[in-house]
C-alpha cells in the first residue's frame, strides 16, 4: 500500500512566452487529502495540474511532495501519477495488461505483474473484465481500468485531470462516488483538476479555485460556499447573489433571500424588480428577478413558501433578507 504524501507549491509560475499561465501561486495540501482545482477554461489549473506532474516544466518555484524538493525530478521519479482525460489505454492489449504495463516496462515478472494488476481490477470492480479489449468496455469501465492502472505504480499522490468530463450525468455521479471511496480506502492524496462546481464540492476536502493564473481562494467546501472572499468565488461557485449594500459588495446564499409579502415590514434590506424566469425544481421553485440597477437576483423559494404567495412571470415583486446571513467580499 502507496504511502501519502503532502504537497507544497512555493511561488510556482508558468511563463509561454510573454504569457502568464500560473502566477506565483502558494499552496499547501495535506498527505491523505482530496483536492480539487476548480475554475474556468483558461485559468491555469490543468497546467498547474501538469507541472506538478512533471509533464510541464516550471519556469519558476519549487514543487515540494513529502520531504523532497520534486521540481526538476523527471515524472517517474516524482512518487505521482497521472490518470489523463482521455483514459489512454492500449486498444490491443488486454485490460489485464493496460494495467500491467508500467511494472513491465520496469522488468517485473508476468506472474507478479499480473498478480498484482488483478488486485487493482478487484479494487476497481472491474476483475469479470480482465481478458476484455478496451473497445469492449463502456465509458465508465475504460475510466476504471485507467485508474487501476495509475495505482499499480503505487503513488503517493493521484494527478486526475478532468477524469469524469467524458461520462454522462447519471454515470458520472456514480463514478464521483467511487472516486472517494477509492481516496478514503487507498488513504493517498488525490489531486483531481475539473471545471464542474458540484464535482468539487462532493469531492473535495479542500477546493482551490483558480482565476487567471491564481489561486482565488484555498477552503474547504463549505467555508468556500458559505465564505466567499471575492466577487468572482461568490458568482463561480454558485447559489449566492452579489448586491450592493451602502457601497459595499455582499454575498447572500440565493436560499436565504425571501420574497417579501405586500405590506410586511421587515428589519432587512429591500429591493424590488420584475419576476423575469421562473422554474419549479420540485420541492423549490427558482426564481429570477431583474431589477432597476440592472443586475439579476436569484431565489430558490420553498415550494409551501411558492404555494402560500405565488408569483408570474412580469409580476413586480420585493425581496429582502437577514442581514446576520450575508457575507462581507473583499
């Protein structure tokens, strides 16, 4: 069993040229942890993602895992491995042998390899399938045998770069399940690179949300959600309005906003505007509201709430909230 390890990013930069990828970024990650780096296309995390595995060189920082300084070390010699977004499996060979392959090519005996490619197929659940090609495999079953043969190097920490992008929804939330399990059993760090909000938060024990080449803000799930540093954390992650109170930029969770019955009085902040969507979510109904300033508010309202005081498309409506539930951005 691999041991986990910590890993450290010290001012780490990437330059193409005249173009900043990755800025001097800081981050610590502790041994035995599930992190995900979250944010748009274009925001250095898959490159991030690729220097720490030696596939990109670093122009300038250090990359420290476990106790040692890893930042010129060549990819095999790093203690990581990488599960790629496209799978990479050999179409000719077995998946027995897709999974043996590393150990070959250091010269360990067919009967070990195997022997010890067969065990991750067991921990991966995919040991019925063990003589199967991969085009003989569905979506989910090539990206098991993917990461059966990442393991079988033993790293202290798991590269994922978008590892469920390829999956449908149904699929692709069972496979998150598994990716978690596979995380607690196997005890390693896995770093796991996606642009999916809901991912990061149902698996993460730490999120790094990444804009423009650096780190927005380093939390867990829901100090990010409920703790938004900046602006562009509260409109990224999801689920928060960002308003204007006495010059102030705030973040309000788009639950906790309430629409505000005619003539009620209330110690909160009011603003009005005209209901412009409305979509019933089952057991709450999600609003839109477009108001004078211009800007879109957001409600996710309680379907009894929707019952006790429905609305239409193009009513005018007023909504107001706690002001102890709003949350100060820098």
């Amino acid at each position: 069993m691999p041991t986990a390890a910590s890993l450290e990013l010290v001012k780490l930069t990437k330059r193409y040229g005249t173009s900043l990828a990755v800025d001097a970024i800081d981050l610590t990650v502790q041994a035995g942890s599930y992190c995900c780096l979250l944010g748009p296309s274009g925001c250095g995390k898959t490159t991030t993602l690729r220097m720490v595995a030696g596939h990109e060189a670093v122009s300038s920082g250090d990359i420290i895992l476990g106790p040692q300084n890893v930042t010129n070390f060549a990819p095999a010699q790093r203690g990581t491995a990488m599960m790629f977004q496209s799978y990479a499996l050999f179409p000719h060979l077995t998946v027995l042998d897709n999974v043996a392959f590393a150990p070959k090519m250091r010269g360990v005996p067919k009967a070990e390899r195997h022997a010890s490619a067969a065990r991750l197929l067991e921990l991966v659940a995919m040991a019925p399938y063990a003589q199967r090609l991969p085009s003989q495999l569905s979506g989910g079953q090539q990206q098991r045998v993917a990461l059966a043969r990442a393991l079988i190097t033993e790293p202290q920490i798991l590269l994922l770069d978008e590892p469920l992008s390829a999956l449908d929804p149904f699929l692709r939330i069972r496979m998150r399940a598994e990716l978690k399990r596979l995380q607690t059993e196997l005890g390693i760090t896995f770093i796991h690179v996606t642009h999916a909000q809901d991912e990061a938060m149902a698996l993460a024990d730490i999120i790094v949300l990444m804009n423009g080449g650096r780190i927005e803000q380093a939390a867990s799930p829901r100090d990010i959600f409920n703790r938004p540093k900046s602006e562009f954390v509260a409109k990224f992650i999801g689920g928060h309005n960002v308003v204007r109170v006495d010059g102030k930029a705030v973040a309000v969770r788009n639950d906790l906003l309430t629409l505000l019955k005619p003539g009620a009085a209330t110690n909160g902040p009011v603003i009005a505007g005209t209901v412009s969507q409305l979509e019933y979510q089952g057991a709450r109904v999600h609003l839109t509201i477009a108001t004078a300033t211009g800007e879109d508010l957001t409600l996710e309202v309680p379907e009894t709430d929707f019952d006790a005081m429905p609305v239409a498309v193009g009513t005018t409506v007023q909504t107001t909230w706690n002001p102890a539930t709003a949350h100060a951005l820098g």
